[in-house]
C-alpha cells in the first residue's frame, strides 16, 4: 500500500520540486511580465505652427473693400484735328501745372488765324469809316444841311460796322483759342499715368492723349450693406491693407452717399486717403475696416482658435504637453486676422495655430523650436519640460 502511495505522488513532488528549482534560479512571476512600452517621442512644433500671446491694441467694426484712385485726375483728349508733331512726356513723368505735352500740326489753324487777323483789321477800318460818316451827317444834320433819313443812314451804318467788328474780334479770338489747342498742356501738377499717343499719328477731336493724376491724395472707394451704414460716419477712422504693400494704411470717412444701390443694397462711401510721399498707386485694391471699436488685450491669430466649440477653445502648449483651454473671444480684428481674449489665456503662453492645432490630441508631448528672437528672454516650453524633468 505504502507503494501505491509512493507511486502517485511522485509526479506531484517532481513538479514541487521544478517549481522550487526555477524559483531559486530568479524566475519568478516577475520576470515573465512584459517589459513597459516606451514613451512616444515629443512633436516638434516649427515656428510656423506656433504663436505667442500678446498684449496690444485691435480694433473691430464693418470689413470694406474697394479701388484706390487719384481724387484729382484728368483724361486729355485732342481738341482739333491734325498730325502729331512731337510727344514731350512718357507715363510716369511728373510733370508742372501747363507744362507742355505733346503738339498737334496746326498749319491749317495758323492760315485761319491769319485770315481772322485780317478781318479784324478790315472790320476795324470799316468802323473807322462808318464813326466818320456819321459825326459828319450828324453835323450837316444840325445845321440843316442834310436831311434827317440820310442822318439816320449814317448812324445804322455806324452801328452795323460796329457789330461786324465785333464778330471780326470773336472769330480772331476762336481762331486764336484752336491754334493754341495744338499745344497739350498738363492741366495741374502730377504726374502722367497714361500716353495713348505717339508721334504721326492723326487725331480728330475726342482722341485720347494723355491721362495726368495728381497722387498726393488718394480716394478709397468702398461699400457696406445698408444694415451697417449707421456705423459709417463721415471722419470715422478706416485701416486697411494694400495689396503689394500690405497693412497700416490709415484714412478717414470723407462722404457717404445718401441713397441705396438698388442692385445690391449697399451704399457707397468714400475714405480720404493722404498720399504725399506717393508710395501708394491709384488703381490698387485695397481691404480694410471702419473702425468702431479700440480694444487692448492679449491677442493671437485668429487660426489659433477653434470656433467650432462652445465656448471656443486654444491648444496651449505648457510643461511639454498640449492642453485645450477654453477662451473668451472679446474683440476680432478681421484686418489684423487676430482676436483678443478676455480670459483662458495670458501674455507669453504659446498657442498652436491652424491644422496643427486640428492634429494634435490633447495631453500630446510636444517641443516647441523658436527662432532665437521669439526665444530671447523667455524659456520655450519644452525647455520648460527638461528643467522640470532634472
């Protein structure tokens, strides 16, 4: 019996006895476990992707669009007929008030002044004449000596050389005026933005010359729906952007019109725009804004925020990690593409802009890379990390 026993435990010591021997060799449960996965390594945010909460001015009010033309200029056109002589000014010549331009043949002009010289001439002798005639009837007349009609002759003759000198004096003056229309004058100081003349050709009056703009003040043509006019008031104060030269362009509401485009409910305003160094150019087009609200608060763009939320939120780098902050948007500037906040952020916190901002989840480690001008007297974020992490 006692073999039997033997028998059937002895597997159960074997196994005891494997047990007792791999546990005395260091292979306990512990050592069958997996080994911790590895921390994912940090993003790294390019400065392009990043920006940096600051406080400054923004102000908000109608968004407006338009043209940039000159408020003083002028489209010369020919005035007589004949070949052009000579072209004395090319487009971008600055030119004086009556300085000359161009000349226009103007032979068969000179034939017609001389002509009406000469009438003029004719004419006055034959006032001369017909003065004489009736001093004298009006003598004879008097002294009984020649009858009242001839008197009377004599006086309707006077009157009738008078009024042919007087015409002889008007059509020498139109002769004189169209001889002088050959010369093309600048008709004030500017500058020639346009010649669509050239010498030989043969113009007729209407003909298109030259366009001449006085840059020094611009005029910005805009609109705003009917529902926003109540905020476009003449003297408000407009920023705008131009294309080529970009922002911080200023003007102020010169007029607004006082009637409705029916076609597109909108009504038409006009901001007055300096221009003395003459940097800007008429024909440009130009975006910007009434402004009607000035507002200081820390301020990002506007890409940084995801409106999409209720309330809006930030992803706000701090301490290496992504954390999604929810704000309070209190002013847009729609030209500076920025928004102010009330609360949820402060100056200095880094914010993640654009798609950037749309890829990463929240708690996400990330490193920020700085150029060294946006880094200078701050630590970056992921500097912030590693300090924290030693």
């Amino acid at each position: 019996m006692s073999s039997h026993f033997t028998r059937r435990i002895a597997p159960w010591s074997l196994l005891t006895a494997a047990a007792l021997a791999a546990a005395g060799c260091g292979g306990g449960p512990s050592a069958a476990e997996p080994a911790p996965a590895a921390a994912p390594a940090p993003v790294t945010l390019s400065a392009e992707n990043v920006a940096i909460v600051e406080d400054r001015t923004l102000q908000a009010g109608p968004e407006v669009s338009g043209t940039l033309r000159a408020r003083r200029a002028a489209a010369l056109r020919a005035e007589v007929s004949g070949a052009v002589l000579e072209v004395l000014a090319q487009p971008g010549d600055r030119v004086k008030d009556g300085q000359l331009l161009a000349r226009i043949d103007d032979s068969a002009l000179a034939e017609a002044l001389l002509a009406a010289r000469s009438g003029v001439a004719a004419a006055r002798n034959n006032l001369t004449v017909a003065e004489s005639n009736a001093r004298r009837a009006r003598t004879l007349a008097e002294a009984g000596a020649l009858s009242t009609q001839a008197a009377e002759e004599a006086e309707a003759g006077l009157e009738a050389a008078r009024a042919g000198f007087a015409d002889a004096q008007a059509r020498h003056s139109q002769a004189q005026q169209m001889a002088g229309k050959t010369r093309v004058r600048a008709p004030f100081t500017g500058f020639v933005g346009g010649r669509q003349v050239s010498a030989g050709d043969v113009v007729s009056p209407g003909t298109p010359l030259f366009t001449v703009i006085d840059p020094t003040r611009l005029e910005f043509e805009a609109a705003v729906p009917a529902s926003l006019v109540s905020e476009v008031a003449t003297g408000a104060a407009v920023s705008f952007r131009v294309t080529g030269f970009g922002d911080g362009f200023q003007g102020k509401v010169d007029r607004v019109s006082p009637e409705v485009d029916p076609a597109t409910g909108q009504v038409r305003f006009y901001v007055d725009v300096p221009n003395q160094d003459g940097r800007l150019l008429a024909g440009l087009y130009a975006q910007g804004r009434v402004a009607t609200e000035r507002r200081q608060a820390p301020s990002a763009p506007e890409t940084a925020v995801d409106t999409s939320s209720k309330p809006p939120t930030v992803m706000k780098v701090a301490d290496g990690k992504v954390q999604k902050v929810p704000v309070e948007v209190v002013v847009r500037d729609d030209v500076a593409g920025a928004v102010g906040f009330g609360k949820g952020v402060k100056p200095g916190d880094v914010l993640v802009l654009g798609s950037a901002r749309g890829t990463l989840a929240e708690g996400a480690a990330v490193q920020v890379a700085l150029p060294a001008d946006r880094a200078k007297g701050r630590r970056t974020p992921a500097a912030g990390a590693e300090a924290k992490a030693n």
